[in-house]
C-alpha cells in the first residue's frame, strides 16, 4: 500500500473507529428526531395544539398530508441527486431548513402560518430523514448492511422512548410551542455533524465498504443463510423498474406505511378516547416505542437466518395481527400490554424497507429506487393520518381505520411473497442465478472496490 492510500485510509477514520460506524451513529441520530417531529411529538401534542388553537382534528392533521406530498415529489428530484453526488450536502443543508420550519411551527397562530412551517419541513424530510442516511449507509456496508440498519433504524424507536414523555412533560409545564422550538434547535445540530462525517463512499477515502482495507478482497456476503449482497450490481434504475419485484416490493411497503405513519400519531388519542387521561395515553405511546425498540435486533436476527425475502413476508402478516389484537381492546391493561406487541410488529417496516432496494438492485441507484417509490407511498401512505382523522371526527373512535390498516398489511404479505429477489438479464443465460432467497448460485458474489 502506498503512503498516499494509507494516508487516505485513515481519514476514513475518527477517533480510530471506521468512518461508516460514526455514520450509522448520525443517521441514528437523524431518525431519533425527525420521526419524533413528524410522528411521536405531533401525536403527544394534537389535542394541546387543538385546544389552543380551535381547530378541528382533520386540520390539525392536515399539514402532514402537505408535508408528505411535498417530501414524495422532491424525493423523486433528489434521489438521483444523491447516489450521484453524495448525501453530505444534502443531510447538511436538508437539517437547517428543517430546524427553520419546526421553529416556525412553534410561532404559528394561523391556519396559513401551520401548513406554510410544515411545507418548510416537509422540503427538508427527504434530505435529512429518507435519503441521506438511507443511501449514505447502504454505500457504507454491504456485508455488515443488516448491522448498520438495525442500529440506524433504532432511532425510529428511540423517538418514542425519548420524545414522548419529554414531548409531554414539557407541553404540560410550559406548552406546546416550546416543544416544537427544541426540536427545531435539535434538527439545526444536525447539519454541522452531517458536513463534518458524511462521505459519498468508503472508496472515496481508501476503503472498502465494511471496512476492509484497499488491497483486501471481500468474503462472499452470505449471511447465515441470508440473501449474498455485492457492492456493486450491474443493475441500472431502468431496468429494476421494470421487474415484477420492483413493484410488489412498492406495493408491500407502500401498504405497510399506511398504519406506520397513521396508527402512532393517534395512539394517544386512541386510549383517550376511552376516557383515559393524556398522560395515560402518552405511557401506552411509550410502551409502543418500548416494544419497538426490543423488537428491532430481533427482526435484524430473523433477517440473517431467514433471508430478507422470508423475514418481509413474515413481517406483513405479524404486523397486520398485532394492529388487530390492539384495536379491539377497550380496558387500559390490555392496550398497554397490545401495544408493546403492536411496537414489536411495526419494528420492522423501516429496517426491512431500508435493506430491500440495496439487497435486490445495489448501492449504486438506492437513491433514484428510493425517491422514484416515494410519490406513489404519499399519494396512498401520506394520506393515512387524514383518512383517520376525518373518520374520527365523524365516529368518534379509532377502531375502523385501524382494522382497515391491518387488511392492508395482510395484503402485503402476499405482495411480498410475489417478489423474491430478481435475476439481473445478464445473469439468465449464465452460470450465476439467485435463488428465491437471493443467494448467489453458480459462483459467490463478492464485494467490488
């Protein structure tokens, strides 16, 4: 090795630890506050934000629908951008803006005002919270990709755990609004972390992905069982839209985040609408996140010896129960004790939608795939939290649109199980062919620099 690539190597690395893993720290970091904003919080203050304000659930709500489809179109925009440019100066510029609208939210007295912050924010949540940790990792890791998102996507959980009784001391002692403005100060620190860490690709400082060092070749990417990953695979975004699995994978994932970004933003109102006071509702969203949380290891452990292919049907169908054995409770014991179960189903909707593009197509175009899958998930997804509102307004009760979520993720299921990892068209007439758990056949499919 020469002095310049060792000189290089080593800038890959802070403080003697592999640049990838202070990455995985960041974006678990990124996720821990931006799903607290865009979900656990927004749900813990809904009915302060009402109360103050007199406006009806369905307008409160309302913004994240704005939010979403703002964040869906300019994914599309941006997903090329980054698996050609990188994500440092998006996450970096991304963060600040999304500092601006979340304190905009805590100045808000107007209808116009409300929607106009969460629009700030929604321009920033593909940045910040989707693409930038999502492609930055997956270029990162290839072996160790199931480690580094398991870790990543904890913070989804952790939101809960952290923000939901710290959301909800501070809104019973000094309001709502100081909430939004903290949060907002906590998505500005992003962006210097993000400028200083984030490189495009370990091979633009001198390493492998994982860590292996130049001049090192790769094991084969098996994973106790699990599907074999190459660094780089000869698909392009054209031809990955056009397979069969492409779009199950959408369908699955698209269905899957109807109850995800719908079913937790209302718990709380789910247990109060029982009669059950605001801080009870906030300790059943707590226990939720608790499940999810314990539950994350465990789906990256069922990924390793099942194989992704595997582990996403399962997914489906254990998240799709979970939703109805908690909606049909009526008595606080059993919502507490249903909704750890539900946080242990909903556990794996971001690990496993993290690690599927990767898996089946490669590093290079998870971008493009991931900002390309975006406007069909907010034109159907993105309007969950609405569609609930507004039957809520009208019932009073939760329990329909929640049975209604479950059938979609029993739907999934079976998308799922249509979509095993496709055959590139290069590969059909050669030696090397994936099994139905994508596992390379015919000869090991290696890391490439």
């Amino acid at each position: 090795m020469s002095i310049s690539q060792l000189v290089s190597a080593q800038r890959a690395r802070v403080r003697g630890m592999y640049r990838g893993w202070w990455i995985v720290l960041l974006s678990f970091y990124t996720q821990l506050i931006t799903v607290s904003a865009g979900g656990y919080v927004f749900g813990v203050l809904i009915l302060s934000m009402q109360s103050e304000l007199k406006w009806s659930q369905a307008a409160i709500v309302g913004p994240l629908l704005v939010n979403r489809w703002i964040s869906g179109l300019l994914s599309m925009v941006l997903g090329p951008l980054v698996d050609r440019y990188g994500s440092r100066a998006t996450m970096t510029i991304s963060a600040a803006v999304a500092g601006l609208g979340l304190i905009a939210v805590s100045r808000a007295n107007t209808l116009l005002m409300f929607y106009a912050a969460w629009a700030l924010f929604g321009v920033a949540q593909p940045g910040v919270g989707l693409l930038g940790p999502r492609v930055v990792v997956a270029n990162w890791f290839v072996r160790k990709r199931a480690q580094a998102f398991v870790i990543v996507t904890l913070g989804t959980s952790a939101a809960g755990v952290v923000a939901v009784p710290t959301a909800a001391f501070i809104d019973e002692r000094y309001g709502w609004r100081l909430v939004w403005f903290i949060v907002g100060i906590l998505c500005f620190s992003i962006a210097p972390l993000s400028w200083w860490l984030i490189r495009k690709r370990p091979e633009d400082v001198g390493l492998l992905p994982d860590g292996d060092e130049p001049g090192t070749l790769a094991q084969p990417a098996t994973a106790r069982g699990g599907p074999a990953v190459a660094a780089d695979t000869p698909w392009t975004v054209r031809e990955a839209v056009r397979t069969r699995s492409f779009w199950l994978l959408t369908l699955g994932f698209l269905l899957c985040s109807m109850p995800t970004s719908a079913i937790f933003i209302n718990l709380s109102g789910f247990v109060q609408s029982y009669g059950f006071s605001k801080a009870l509702g906030a300790g059943v969203v707590s226990t939720y996140a608790f499940g999810s949380l314990a539950a994350r290891p465990v789906w990256g452990y069922f990924l390793e010896r099942l194989g992704l292919h595997r582990t996403m049907v399962a997914f489906g169908a254990i998240y799709g129960s979970s939703i109805v054995l908690f909606a049909v409770q009526t008595g606080l014991i059993p919502m507490y004790i249903t909704a750890f179960i539900l946080g242990m189903g909903i556990s794996g909707t971001h690990l496993l939608n993290a690690q599927a593009l990767p898996d089946y197509f490669g590093r290079r175009i998870v971008g493009s795939l991931t900002g390309f899958t975006q406007l069909p998930n907010v034109a159907i997804a993105g309007s969950a939290p609405l569609m609930t509102a507004l039957v809520f307004d009208r019932t009073g009760g939760y329990v329909l649109t929640f049975l209604f979520f479950a059938v979609a993720c029993f739907v999934a299921a079976v998308a799922f199980m249509l979509a095993p990892p496709p055959v590139h068209p290069s590969e059909r007439d050669g030696a090397g062919t994936r099994t139905p758990e994508g596992a390379a056949s015919g000869g090991a499919t290696t890391a490439r620099a």
